[in-house]
C-alpha cells in the first residue's frame, strides 16, 4: 500500500469518525430544540389566555364561557398554512382550565371536564405559584403521542383560582424535525465529500515532494544526472540536502575509487610494453628493429595520452550534475557540424556518408552533443568495410529526436551487446587485434544522459550495428 493511499485513509478515518460523531449529537440537538421553542410558545400563549379569563374570574373560579365561545369560533374557520413542508388546515391545540381545587371546569377536547387534574405537574406546580409544565405521551416511547402542556395560574383579588393550561401534541414538529434532519444529513454528507476532495488533496500536497525525492533517489542510483527537486517547507528541504550532500560523498569516494582502478587497469600493458621496448634498445640491434621499437613506444605512449584525456573528459562529465551553456540546436545543422569532422577520416576509407535529418530542434550544449555524435562516426568508421556506406540520421519521435549512424560492418557480437557502453570494454577491430581505449561509448551515454536522453546500440536485421543517440525535443 502506497504511502499517498495510508496518509488518505488515516485522515478520511479520522474525519470519518469525527464526522459521525458531530452529526450525530447535532441530530440528537434537533428535536430538543424544536420542543424547547415549541414550549416557550405555549408560555405566551398560556398567559395570554389566563389573562383573558381573568376578567370573567371569581373566587370559585374560572369561568368558562369566554373559552367555549372563543373555540367554537375557531373550529368554523377554515384555513390553510404551510410552514416550510408542513402543511396545516386545523388547530391541534388542547386548552383546559381548572379551579382552586385542581378540577377541570372546561376542556376544549370535551372529554375530561369535571376530572381531577391537581396530580398533574402543571396543575399542581401552578397552584403552589411555580412554573407548571409536563411532557406527556400516551403512549409511552412513541414520540407520535407526545404532547407538551404549560399552565400559567388565573388570579381574582391576587389570588390563584384556578390554571389555564395549553397542550399541543409534538406530531406536527415531528416533520420539521424530520426535514431538518434530511437537511443536516444532506449538509454532512456533501461537506463529507468536499472535505474528502481537500484531504486528497492535502495528500497529494504532503507525498508528491516526497515522490519527487524518490525519483532524484532513483535517478541517482541508476547514475542518470538529477538535479534535487525543489521541495516545500525547512524539513523536507533539510532531507534534500541530506540527500544531495550524502551523494556528494558516496560518488566522491566512488569516483576515486573506480578511476584510479580504471587508471591502473588502462596504463598497465602500455607501460609494460614501452618498459620491455626500453629494456630491448639497452642492447645492441640493428637500426631497422631500433626504429620498430621506438615506433611502438611512441604508439603506446599516445595509446596512454589517448586515454588519460578521455577518462579526464569522462571524469568531468560525471561530476557535472547538470548542463551549463544550453542552447537551441538544430538538428541538421549537428549533423552537418559531425559530418564535417569525420569527412577527411571517412574519405580516406572510402567510405560514403549519407545523412537525411527531419526538421527538428533540441536544446543542449553544443560542443558535447557534436562530440557524442562524432564518437558514434569514428565508431562506424571503424568498423565499417572499405568502400561502404554509412547513414546519419536525425528523425523525431515522441517528443524525441533521435540521432541514428548505421554501418554495413559485421555488426556486434551477441556477448558483447550489453557491455558496450561499459568503460574500457572494447572490440577488435575488423582485420586487426587493436583495441580502441574504450571510454567513446561510454562518453556517448554520459552525455546523453546529461542531456535527459539516452544511447543505445543493437544488430540491423540485414547486417551491421545500429548506434541511436535521442534527446528531448526542443519546445
């Protein structure tokens, strides 16, 4: 499991569990509080109502005339309200009043006139002079039966004598309630999913520095040239650093290890060949052989001089990480630059040089990109019968521009196919036991590289090699 999708599902559990959490406890606030303000309009309306039988009060009692009058009323009225997604036609209200004792003397359901209500809580808290209320289902734990009753005391001469109480049942909130929690829930679940937007994004923010960091590891590890990707925030820049200067110290003491055995490895039989000729013009011989010998001294010592510069040239591409004068080539035109160089050598073997190059561009150094392309020549060249041709293409494809020298020379032996672009790793020449140094290959793929390309060489169905050489397209 990739570190992206951990970090994702961490913070979606997290948010997950918060969110129920908080959802819940807000559905679980909804219905309290629609009761509570339910309630503290029954208040109003239990006072007002005491107030109006105040007037037609006594010592014995409320008199309930002025209620029977006022509902009577009301039941005639036709009317229609719809409040929000409820819709009412009728006043669900109950309205009883009672006297001193606590028995109703009026009830606007008809059904519990003369009955004692002073056990009731809002009854019998009134009566005392204190807040009356109770919450009262008649079915118990079904909240379609729930009424809510407030009683406010009816006074004569300052006297409490009587209660008027107003009841309403709570199945007419319950749709509110109902379409509230729908809301809600419809609130949580689209802010669940924006919020999950943001989280992959966050994470995306958090893991894509470090796959960049990766792919510069990789990079590395594979010997590519990278640069150190920029990277957000002092921690993450502090572990780039630690990278690149871990780098610095792992290819500096690797540098020097692989080039002093590289250097050792590639003066060794030059050095014992001049030694053994030195040693042989101690002695007497003719002048013939004299000469033979100083030849080959000369030949090995330009042997040596041949590869210390390209292992100079081959060091200092290595420990470049990046390109310094870039500029924008075209394609034809390094052809033709490669082309020029080569012309004497190709001309003296014979050989012809065919170049086709597609209109293209790249950006790079140019000295170096016209070096790797020349080795490629000098390659061919060499390996090529007199006489021959040799193609020198410049083509695009995939946003590549990929540069091809083909010969008609007989091609690459299957053993030595991955190891070509190995340092110091060299074929016979055709006709011949010498040896070129080596490193032209190897000079080959570390420019390319540097370039953000790549080399590669293969055996041509109908005979020969095939070296390419691409590099990203300019623009």
């Amino acid at each position: 499991m990739s570190l992206r999708l951990r970090l994702l599902l961490v913070l979606l559990a997290v948010y997950c569990a918060g969110g129920y959490y908080l959802t819940r406890w807000a559905l679980d606030q909804v219905r309290p509080r629609y009761i509570e303000s339910m309630e503290e309009t029954l208040v109003d309306l239990s006072v007002l109502l005491a107030a109006l039988l105040e007037t037609q009060a006594s010592a014995a009692g409320p008199d309930p005339a002025v209620l029977e009058r006022v509902f009577a009323s009301a039941r005639q009225r036709e009317f229609q309200a719809q409040v929000h997604t409820l819709r009412k036609t009728a006043v669900d209200l109950r309205v009883y009043a009672t006297d001193p004792a606590g028995r109703v003397v009026y009830d606007s359901a008809g059904q519990d006139v003369g009955r004692d209500y002073s056990h009731w809580n809002d009854v019998a808290r009134t009566l005392q002079g204190r807040y009356g209320a109770r919450s009262t289902r008649t079915t118990p734990g079904d909240d379609r039966t729930h009424h809510i009753y407030v009683a406010a005391p009816v006074r004569s001469g300052g006297r409490i004598v009587g209660v008027l109480a107003v009841g309403k049942p709570t199945s007419g909130i319950n749709e509110l309630v109902a379409a509230a929690e729908r809301r809600l829930l419809q609130g949580a679940v689209a802010g669940g999913l924006a919020v999950l937007l943001g989280l992959m994004l966050v994470a995306a923010w958090i893991i894509s520095p470090l796959e960049r960091l990766t792919a510069y590891a990789r990079q590395v590890r594979d010997g590519r040239p990278a640069a150190l990707p920029p990277l957000p925030g002092r921690t993450l820049r502090e572990l780039g650093t630690a990278f690149e200067e871990m780098r610095d110290a792992l290819e500096g003491r690797q540098h020097v290890e692989r080039y002093t055995q590289a250097l050792a490895h590639e003066v060794k039989a030059p050095l014992a060949a001049i030694r053994g000729a030195a040693e042989l013009l101690g002695e007497e011989m003719p002048a013939e052989q004299r000469r033979r010998f100083l030849a080959h001294i000369r030949d090995e010592a330009a042997r040596m001089q041949q590869a210390l510069e390209r292992l100079l040239e081959l060091s200092s591409l290595e420990a470049r990480k990046a390109l310094r004068q870039t500029e924008r080539l075209d394609a034809a035109g390094l052809l033709d630059e490669a082309a020029a160089v080569v012309a004497p050598a190709y001309a003296a073997a014979g050989l012809r040089l065919a170049r086709r190059a597609e209109p293209a561009a790249v950006t790079g150094e140019r000295v170096l990109l016209r070096e790797a392309l020349v080795n490629l020549l000098q390659n061919a060249l060499e390996f090529s019968p007199g006489g021959g041709e040799v193609a020198f293409t410049a083509a695009v494809a995939d946003g590549r521009v990929v540069f091809a020298v083909e010969d008609r020379g007989s091609g690459v032996p299957d053993y030595a196919l991955d190891r070509v672009f190995e340092r110091f790793y060299s074929l016979p020449r055709p006709g011949s036991t010498r040896k070129s140094t080596g490193l032209g290959l190897a000079l080959v793929r570390e420019i390319a590289h540097l370039h953000g390309g790549d080399a590669a060489l293969e055996n041509r169905p109908g005979g020969g090699a095939r070296a390419t050489l691409w590099v990203p397209a300019a623009g």
